[in-house]
C-alpha cells in the first residue's frame, strides 16, 4: 500500500468524520459506491485527481487539503520554487507536485506531473472530472488518449481539452514525462 494513497484516505476519513457522516452518507454524497469509497478511505485503492477535486468542491475546501494536508495561506500571490512544490506520489507511476497550492480561493490547481515509463502491455488508466485541463509538456514524450483517440505530445507541446471526457497518458520511448497540468 502506498504511504501516499494511505495518508489520502486518512484525510478523507478526517473530512468525513468532522462532517458527522457515516461511511455510507459520505459515499453517496459523492456518488461513490460504498464499497469502493471504503477503498478509498482505507487507503486500499488510489483515488483519482479528478474524484478528489470533486469532493473538495463538494464540500467547500481546498483539494491541496485533501492531496498534501496542507492549507492555503497567500491571498495575492504564491511563489513556488523549483523543486519545492508539495508532492505526492498518488500511484506508483504518477508525481504530482503542487505548483499553487498554498493560494486561497484559487480558480485552477496547477501541478507539475512526473510519469515514469511502464510495461507497454499495461493498460493506460483513464480519468474523466468536470471541467478542464491544460497540459505543457517540459521533458520526454507522452502517449494522451481523450475519448478514445491517441495522441503523442513531445517536449514544448500543449493541449487544452475537456475532462469529462475520458482521458488518460503514459510516458513513452522507455523515459520519463514531465508535463504540468492545469486543472479548471
């Protein structure tokens, strides 16, 4: 089990114990199947960032809360040095690390992504959250799949599309994938 993933799902439980919800409550709340909401808290099974970002905006609070335990401060800037954004290896292949995550009231979340490469023969995940996202890739070669169809993204590309669409990448050519990601 992953340290990350684990200490998410203590956040989770934390948020929905001060709420006074029951398991059950919260899940359905969130439009979330009990049983695998229960992964989730318990740290079993990853969250996605997308269902995160739901339940923070669900429940009026700051996503960095639930990603990294941290509580935005700044109200009219927030500088992030390079290599010192707040970070969470959410799964195994994937770093997030918050880029804006210490800004109140913030309109986007804004992360630098880390995609190690994997077996080619394993399936991408896939993704899909309201609203949208921008991505700028910093270093390597991605495979992005929206909706069923594949693109390549190379070092200076940027694509901006809808994310409730299904959408889902993998670092290729046997490197890693630097990108950051806006998330609206």
């Amino acid at each position: 089990m992953n340290e990350d993933t684990k200490q998410i799902g203590q956040r989770l439980k934390g948020l929905r114990e001060a709420l006074d919800m029951t398991l059950d409550e919260f899940a359905r709340s969130c439009d979330i199947p009990s049983e695998e909401y229960m992964t989730y808290e318990s740290g079993e099974k990853d969250m996605g960032i997308s269902l995160l970002k739901g339940i923070a905006t669900r429940y009026g609070i700051d996503v960095s809360v639930l990603m990294f335990d941290d509580e935005p401060r700044m109200s009219s800037y927030f500088l992030t040095r390079k290599g010192k954004g707040l970070a969470v290896n959410r799964v195994a292949d994937y770093n997030y690390q918050t880029l804006a995550g210490g800004f109140n009231h913030r309109k986007a979340d804004v992360f630098e992504v880390t995609v190690e490469p994997k077996n080619d023969d394993i399936d991408i995940h896939h993704s899909r959250h309201a609203g949208q996202e921008f991505n700028l890739i910093l270093e390597g070669r991605m495979l992005l799949q929206i909706n069923g169809k594949d693109l390549v993204l190379e070092e200076g590309d940027s694509i901006y599309f809808d994310s409730g669409l299904p959408h889902g990448m993998k670092a290729l050519d046997g490197k890693r994938v630097k990108f950051i990601a806006v998330v609206l």
